[in-house]
C-alpha cells in the first residue's frame, strides 16, 4: 500500500507514480495543519486499486492530528462515507462548475452524479465544502450553484479560469465578483476566494474609492 497517483500526458489515465511512504511518514511529524487530499489529483479514480490504497491512506490521516480536507470530482468517495463519518477531522468537497455537464469536464463523473455524493455526505453528518472553480465565463454560473445547494454545503471555495495563476477573464471577473461576493455576504455563507481572484476585487475595490 505505498502508491500515489500520477496522470499520462493524456490526463484521463491514472498511473503509479512513485513511493509515496517517506513523504507520508514526514506528514504525520507536521504541527497540526490542513491537508488536502488530493489538490492537484483526484483520489477517487474508478480503478479497484487506487480506490483500495486511497481507503488505506485515508484512515491513517483520520487518525492524525491533521484537518483532512478531501477535494474530488468523483461520487465514488461514497464508498469510504462508513469511515469518514466517524471522525470529526475531515471534510469532504466537490469540484462543481456547472449544474450539468459541460464540455470541459468530459470524463469526469456528471454534477448530477457529483450533487448527489454531496448530499449523501450530509446525511452521513459529515461537514461539506464546495469548490467553484474553475469559474468558466460560458459556462458556470455561480450564484445558481450557491442558490441550488447552499442547504447542504459548509463552505465554498471560488477561483478562476486561469493560466499561470493569471485569470483568463479579468474584466468579466472584475464585473462579476462583487455581485458573487455581495450574494454570498447576503446569505451569511462561508466562503475563500483564491487569490488571484481575489486580487481582482482588491482591483475593483480600488477603482470605487
């Protein structure tokens, strides 16, 4: 059980990476922190032995001190809910962009599917996170996402369609922002805004003053 998961240049087939068992080991020797799980994979790939290792590296972080935050576009995280609703240091979020498929996500499990997961991760007690990101120009709205699953999501994270950490749209975000902002403020919703989107607002911000 020592795999982690690395992607093909076609970014659609997982594969084994490298031993992973020496960086974990120096995770657990970490002052208590955040730790995602994963923020640049997905852990949830449909293939019996990455689904088997991630459920055995999983329980050895629920039992650290670590707050784990599982970040997945997969509803097959349902398959682990009987273990991650027993401890009260995790949290489980889905990447939601749309409501329904969009062409940018062409692999991935649907949002319905997605939706769903998140639901039943409510009804398991367990706290729940959303991630907004990337917010596409054509495609995301995200005060419709916020308005139709705001009743079963804890917190939400919001970043751009980006490159190089730079927004693809920054006079639309710049435009946008502060409507999301002022919708979820309204509501009293928990919300993290990435930082080159935020970067934008403090832009916007500056304009009016």
């Amino acid at each position: 059980m020592n795999k982690i998961v690395g992607w093909t240049e076609s970014w659609v087939k997982p594969k084994l990476l490298k031993n992973n068992e020496k960086r974990f080991r120096e995770l657990l020797k970490q002052p208590k922190g955040k730790v995602f799980f994963e923020d640049i994979g997905d852990a949830y790939q449909n293939v019996d032995w990455i689904l088997r290792d991630t459920r055995f590296w999983l329980e050895k972080l629920l039992e650290s001190k670590h707050e784990i935050l599982i970040l997945t576009k997969s509803h097959l995280v349902e398959r682990d809910y009987n273990l991650i609703s027993n401890y009260g240091n995790v949290q489980v979020g889905f990447t939601i962009v749309s409501l329904t498929k969009n062409p940018y996500e062409p692999y991935a499990p649907s949002p319905e599917l997605r939706i769903k997961a998140l639901k039943e991760a409510k009804n398991h007690g367990i706290k729940t996170f959303v991630s907004i990101e990337p917010w596409l120009k054509n495609y995301t709205n995200p005060i419709n996402i916020i308005t139709s699953l705001m009743e079963i999501v804890d917190w939400w994270i919001i970043g751009s369609h980006n490159l190089k950490l730079k927004p693809l749209h920054p006079e639309y975000y710049k435009k946008e922002l502060p409507k999301l902002v002022e919708f979820m403020d309204k509501h009293g919703l928990n919300y993290f805004i990435k930082k080159e989107l935020a970067n934008i607002l403090q832009e916007k911000l500056a304009e009016w003053i």
